[in-house]
C-alpha cells in the first residue's frame, strides 16, 4: 500500500529511472555508430546495424513508459512537461541516430569520410555530456555540474557547426564527384542534428534545474 501511494504521490523514483535510461540509450547508440563507421564494407556491419535497431526499440518503449507513468501518478517529482519534454528530446537523439545508421549502411564504404568519423567523436562526446547531465538533474544536483556541463555542450555545438561549414565549402569547392558530394552532405547535415538533438535536450536539462535551484 505503501508504495501504491509513493507512486501516486511522485515519490518514488520511476520518472528518473526512466529518463536515466532514455539518456544512456542515446549515448550508446552515437558510440555504436562509430563502430557502424569503422565497420563499413564488413560482415559484422549488419549485426551492429540490428544492435542500433534494437537499442531505437527499447528507447520507445521507454518513452512509452513515460506517457504511461504521467497519466498514472497524480504528483510527479518534475512538471509533468519538462518530464515529456526531456524524454522526447532523448528519444529525437536516438532516432536520428538510427537515421544515420540507415544512410550507412546504404553508403558505399569507398566514400567512408575522415570527417565522418570526427563528427561521430563529437556526437558521442555531447551524448555523453546530456547522459551525464541527466545524471546530475536525477541526484537533484542542480549547481554548477549542470551549469558546466552545458556550457561544454555548447562548445561542441560550436565546434561542430564551424566543422560543419569547413566541409560544404569543401565539397562545394573541391574536386569531389558529383554522387560523393550528396552522400556526404547528406551525412554531414544528418550528423550535425543529432548534435543539435543533444543541444536540445541539454537545453531542457539546465531550463529545468534552474527552475528548481
């Protein structure tokens, strides 16, 4: 009985479990497309493929879960739109990556990018800093973890779009084939949103714990 009111009251902890979990799929699905990348043109690539496929399932169900849990607690822990909100955004994270694993799949492993790979660092990178900012917001660390945190976020962001510009005038410019130029762009640009996913869900983050410092 006890935990029936816990539930119905907020108390308890399942809003955080699941946004803790929402963050650590978006993180391993950027760590599991720079194995995608490294193993383009390889027997193994459709085995990470269906690991990244299965990672997108369980972060929707996840999400699912969220919606559920909202319509049955009467008092949550956070406003109930900053709890949608923040799983949302994760979740846009995760299906953007599971887009991009898509367009590697399909691409010809001759046009496997250096770039490519750097721009996979950085989306690990801020996936990790959003997973640990969920983290801090959990533990109800509202200071200056969070503060850091996101300020690290949107330096990646900057990076990422100074990068982003160097490669279309790159392409543009260069002596690049025509069919190469829109297979990379393509890549680039879809990289580039799921960097901006991890801004977004950064965003909501830090708007949250200053609501709550």
């Amino acid at each position: 009985m006890s935990a029936f009111f816990d539930k119905l009251l907020g108390k308890d902890t399942k809003f955080f479990d699941l946004l803790r979990s929402g963050a650590v799929e978006a993180k391993n699905s950027a760590q599991l497309l720079i194995t995608l990348h490294s193993q383009l043109g390889t027997p193994v690539f459709e085995k990470t493929m269906e690991s990244l496929v299965e990672s997108r399932r369980r972060h929707k169900r996840i999400n699912t879960q969220v919606t559920h849990e909202l319509c049955q607690t009467f008092v949550t822990p956070l406003e109930r739109e900053d709890i949608e909100a923040l799983s949302t955004a994760l979740y846009k994270i995760q299906k953007t990556d599971e887009k991009i694993g898509e367009r590697l799949a399909i691409c010809p492993d001759q046009f496997r990018s250096d770039i490519v790979g750097k721009q996979l660092q950085m989306l690990a990178s801020a996936s990790e800093v959003v997973e640990q900012m969920v983290e801090a917001l959990c533990r109800k660390e509202h200071g200056e973890k969070i503060q850091d945190a996101y300020d690290k976020l949107q330096n990646i962001e900057n990076d990422a779009d100074r990068l982003m510009v160097g490669l279309l005038k790159d392409l543009y410019t260069g002596s690049i084939e025509a069919k190469e130029v829109i297979i990379l762009k393509d890549i680039y640009e879809m990289l580039e949103r799921a960097i901006d996913r991890c801004r977004d869900a950064g965003k909501i983050v830090f708007a949250i714990a200053l609501k709550y410092s």
